[in-house]
C-alpha cells in the first residue's frame, strides 16, 4: 500500500470502491452510529469478506478496503431500513429489515429508563440556587440548562422544584 496517499487521491480512491461523495459516507456514518452492536459487528465482517474478495485486485491497502467494505454493508442495511420506513420494502429486504428491527429490539430492553426531570433538577440544584443568588432570572437558568446541560424545562416547573428545595431545607 501507498502510505503517500494525499486527501485528493484517497478521496478518489475511496469514490472509485465505494461509488459515493463524501457527503453519502458522513451520512452513513452517522446512521452506523445509531445501528445496534450486532449490526455493526456484521457490517465490520462483511468489510473483512470485501477485503479478502479485492486483495489481489486492488493495491490500496487492508484498511482502506474494508473501510469501505463496511460502508458498503452499512448502506445496504441504511436502504432496507429506509425501504422499510416507507412500507415499500421489497421481499428481498424482508430479512435485513427483520434482522435490523429484532436488534433494535433488543438494544431497547437493555436500554436504562431516562431519570426524571425531577432528579435531573436535583443534580444541579446547588448551581441553579447559586446563580440565582447572583442575579440570574429564572429564564436565563432555563437557558443554561437546556444549552450546558442538554435538559428543558419549563420556567414555571424549576420555580416550583426551587421552592421545594427552600421547604426541605428550612425542615432541616
């Protein structure tokens, strides 16, 4: 393999094996990033098969092959699941589209059940009563927790949760 590939030329050769732009790979990837574990391990292996299968005929190196062997498994099983979002699916895509729904099914029970607001709130209250005593209105702390802290809530929910907060503590 060349290990003086420059970004032009990789780029060229990884359209060429793959028959995408860049803009369909960074969409794919994103989508594999979504895929369950089992899904993604299939995807891996038919990258290695991809390899194995192009050895003698390509000179770019194991890496880059099964790279795009994986992206290749990844866009079959993205267009099954398209395919399948829209009831269009065809029976060639029945069992992809069942082995992708069964996975996702199972990656659903091993999933933990979010907390809840309330608990969330608790976890930062400490800042949020600190910025308020340093002047910051209940608008802006709503603000900051939904741009630091990725957690909306209402104005009128964190002024309830605040004076919860003040009862327990002069109860103690």
């Amino acid at each position: 393999m060349k290990n003086t590939l420059n970004e032009a030329e990789l780029e060229a050769v990884i359209d060429r094996l793959f028959e995408a732009d860049s803009a369909e790979r960074q969409r794919l990837l994103r989508y594999a990033a979504k895929l369950p574990e089992r899904l993604l391990v299939r995807a891996f292996t038919a990258g290695t098969e991809f390899y194995f299968a192009r050895q003698g005929a390509e000179s770019c190196g194991r890496g880059l092959l099964q790279y795009c062997g994986f992206l290749r498994d990844v866009k079959r099983l993205h267009y099954a699941d398209s395919k399948a979002m829209k009831n269009k699916s065809s029976v060639e895509n029945l069992p992809t589209i069942e082995e992708i729904q069964r996975a996702r099914r199972a990656q659903a029970v091993h999933q933990r059940k979010s907390k809840s607001k309330s608990t969330r709130l608790q976890q930062h209250i400490g800042e949020i009563i600190t910025m308020q005593q340093e002047g910051y209105s209940l608008r802006n702390i709503v603000a900051w927790l939904d741009v630091n802290k990725k957690f909306k809530i209402s104005v009128e929910y964190l002024r309830k949760e605040i004076l919860k907060y003040a009862k327990r503590k002069q109860e103690m």
